[in-house]
C-alpha cells in the first residue's frame, strides 16, 4: 500500500523520452542513501595559473600576411614541434576589414567541430590575449 510519498518523489526523476515511455534520470534512493562529503585539510594548493602564449611557442618568421590575418612558423617549447601560427588582431568594434571576437570564436568551433578530417589543418591550440587571438595550427 502506497501513501504517495515514494510515487510522488518518484515524478521528480522522470522525464518523458522521445517515444512517449518515462525515464528515471536518477536513481532516486541515492539522495537518500548517500551521506554528505566534506572533507577538511590543510593541504595548501599553489594558485593555477593558464601558460601565456609566449611560454608556450617561440615565434619564428612570418610566412604571409592576408586581410585580418598574419600566419608565423613557430616550435612548441619543450617538444620542439613545428607548428603554424595564425595571429588575428580582433576589433571588438568591428570596424574597417578586421574580425570581430564573435566571427574568431565561430572559426575555432568550426576547427574544432572539424577535427580529424585529413583534408584540413588541425587545431593544436588557441590564446585570446588583449583581443589578439593565436591559433596553433
């Protein structure tokens, strides 16, 4: 004999799929089972901190220039790969032939998006730093 109280606890995990059948999304006994964690330390840990592009790649020649883009040979430090790099100069006013921060951020999902595929240079990696974006390629 149900009182309701675990059917109607039970709604709150459903949802209704595609095909119309319900799913449970969540067990529901684990709220209930599973105590709370917390653990207190006094492990002190070092601030993180993102690598800047410069310690990351040493920069070499300029390899071509193009309306809102310049393309550089570059070595991974450490690794010494070679790589191209393509600096853009983002406008956040958009102004003249420059890009705007949202048309480099689509570009990076399309590499992104894109990755894998033989016939198109790979995205190794990207910084955005005072609105001048560097893409590994």
């Amino acid at each position: 004999m149900d009182n309701g109280v675990f059917s109607t606890s039970l709604k709150a995990f459903q949802r209704r799929s595609d095909r119309g059948s319900a799913l449970i999304t969540q067990t529901p006994w684990i709220l209930f089972l599973q105590p709370q964690c917390c653990f207190k330390t006094n492990v002190k840990f070092k601030p993180f901190k993102l690598m800047s592009f410069e310690e990351m790649y040493e920069m070499g020649e300029l390899l071509c220039t193009g309306g809102v883009a310049s393309v550089f040979a570059a070595a991974r430090i450490g690794t010494n790969e070679r790589v191209a790099i393509k600096k853009i100069v983002a406008d956040p006013n958009h102004t003249n032939a420059s890009m705007n921060l949202m048309d480099v951020r689509r570009e990076i999902a399309a590499l992104k998006a894109l990755r894998g595929h033989p016939n198109i240079c790979q995205l190794l990696d990207y910084h955005e730093e005072n609105d001048i974006l560097f893409f590994g390629v």
